[in-house]
C-alpha cells in the first residue's frame, strides 16, 4: 500500500493517510459521449437520406390520392382542387414532410364552403384522409340594383354563388330589404345583424317555409336588447302576407318564444284557415311575446271630411 505509516506516542497503531491522485469513475461520462455520438451520427445520416425518402414514390403524395369527406350535394365546386391550388401547393406531396397535416388542414379551412377541419390523417402507402364539416346554405339575400342574390349559411357567411343556377336558387327562401353589401370576401360573414338574424329564421324554417308558403325573411324594426337594440323580422307568404316574427332565434333577450313554437303556431292557424297564413280583409298575424298568435285586422282607412263638413 502506498499510503505511509507512521508510530503514533504511546501505541503502534497505523494510520493511512489520503491518497493524493484520484480515483473517479469515467464510465458515466463516457457512456455520455458515445449516445451523443450515436444521437449526432443518425441525425447526420437522417439528413443525409432524407432527401432521397421523400423523393421516394411510396411516399409521394398525388393531389388524386386525398380523400375528403365526400360534398354535399348543393356543392358542385372540386373542394380539393380548389383548396390546394389557392393555398399554392404544386405537384406531389411527400408523406414525410413534418408539417403536411397541418398546411393540408390550413388549405381546406381557407375554402369558403368548408366550415370545419375535423382531422387530417396521413396513411401508407402514401395517401391522406381529410375529414371536413362542410357550411350549408339556408337563404337568398336580395341584393339591391337588380343585381340577384347572394347565398348565405344559417351564421350569415356568404357562400360561392357558382354552385347555383338560378332554379337552384329558386330553392331558398329569400332576404329582402337589406341595404348593406358584404364586409368581407366570400366565406366570411355579411357583416349586418339583419342578414345573421334573417339566416337564423331560415334556417329554423327548412323544413316548413314551403308547406306555409312563406317567400321572404324581411326587417322589421327593432327591439331593446341585452347588449343594444335588436332587429325584428317579419314573414311574407307568396302572396305578400305578413307574418311578425319578432326576434332571431339566437336572441339574448330571456323570454322570447322559442322558433319551435312559434313555426308550431302558424302551423296550426295554416291547419284551420286552408292551409293559409292570410288574415281575413287584409291584416296580419302577429306572434306575440306570450306566445299567442293574434290575427290583426287591416286598419280601416277612412276618408278626409270634406271641406265645410
């Protein structure tokens, strides 16, 4: 042993003192420097292979090879020709690109008839599932200087109008007397409280507007609200009956009746009156805050008195 001995006074007790080098163990270290040499060699070869992988045709995504949730019928525009294209994709793609899913699930978002992206999925051999929620149109908004109508969804947002012919658009209910343009581009909203709360009654009226004969969604004026004044609607049948509404389905004001019930209302009055929203001499329904509908008559007119009388 290298260490000195030394007599301690009164006793031969040997004591070992220190031992001046070092004795630590390298292992952790170098196990260190040999995973961090492993880690830096595959990245560096990942690197050097990853060109000719993604250049590899099994992983070569065709734009004919995504999938998308299949179209509606009211949608005849090629959503995915269109979606990729406007968002500059050109040729293949390659399935080992980190951000495909999500400049793919960009791309569709931007198209106006889509509403939702629910997923994009990558599959192999080189292919992609997209999932998408598509928007549907609820009504016809008149547009001013006889220039037609432009399709809205139940939010107001302003849809492709290339998808319909005009029996196509014969098929809506339509919005009138509304005296603002778009604030946005198609697939953005309309801008205007009278056209989202209009969309709102169409869309609450699908199934119904037909049978009732109702033709168009019209403002009315407006009523207080939580958060201002709220615009009120009336109905029109194909005859120019009116119909008050009242508020939008979406108001924020409590008590207000339900669409439901107001849609089970005129059915009721159309069931006893032949199949008719008409009020007898001209007046109008109106569906009142209780609920009730009122048959209002037509305001007499009388004439001025004669001079002298």
């Amino acid at each position: 042993m290298s260490a000195k001995k030394r007599k301690e006074d009164g006793g031969g007790v040997a004591v070992a003192e220190p031992q001046t080098g070092k004795n630590i163990s390298r292992t952790p270290v170098v196990a260190a420097v040999i995973v961090a040499a492993l880690v830096g060699g595959s990245y560096g070869v990942w690197q050097l292979v990853r060109p000719h992988l993604m250049a590899a045709q099994e992983y070569q995504i065709d734009p004919a090879r995504i999938a998308i949730t299949p179209p509606p019928a009211w949608i005849r525009a090629d959503i995915a020709a269109e979606a990729l294209r406007d968002a500059g994709f050109e040729g293949s793609l390659s399935l080992l690109d980190g951000d495909l899913t999500l400049r793919v699930a960009n791309a569709f978002a931007a198209h106006p008839w889509v509403a939702h992206v629910d997923r994009v999925s990558k599959r192999f051999p080189a292919r992609l599932d997209v999932v998408l929620s598509y928007r549907k149109p609820v009504a016809m908004v008149e547009v001013e200087e006889g220039a037609g109508a432009l399709p809205v969804d139940v939010d107001g947002i302003v849809l492709p109008t290339a998808d319909f012919s005009p029996s196509d658009a014969d098929a809506y209910p339509r919005i009138g007397e509304i005296h603002t343009t778009p604030a946005g581009t198609v697939g953005k909203l309309w801008g205007d409280p009278s056209v989202a709360g209009a969309a709102q009654i169409a869309a609450a009226l699908a199934g119904d507007w037909k049978d009732l004969h109702i033709q168009r969604i019209v403002p009315a004026g407006q009523k207080p609200g939580k958060s201002g004044a709220e615009p009120i609607f009336k109905l029109l049948t194909v005859s120019g009956a009116p119909i008050l509404w009242g508020r939008a389905p979406a108001t924020s004001m409590p008590g207000e009746v339900p669409a439901v019930e107001k849609i089970a209302q005129l059915k009721r009055y159309a069931a006893q009156n032949n199949n008719s929203l008409e009020v007898e001499g001209g007046g109008q329904l109106e569906i009142r805050d209780d609920g009730a509908l009122f048959a209002r008559p037509r305001a007499e007119v009388k004439p001025l008195p004669k001079k002298g009388e």
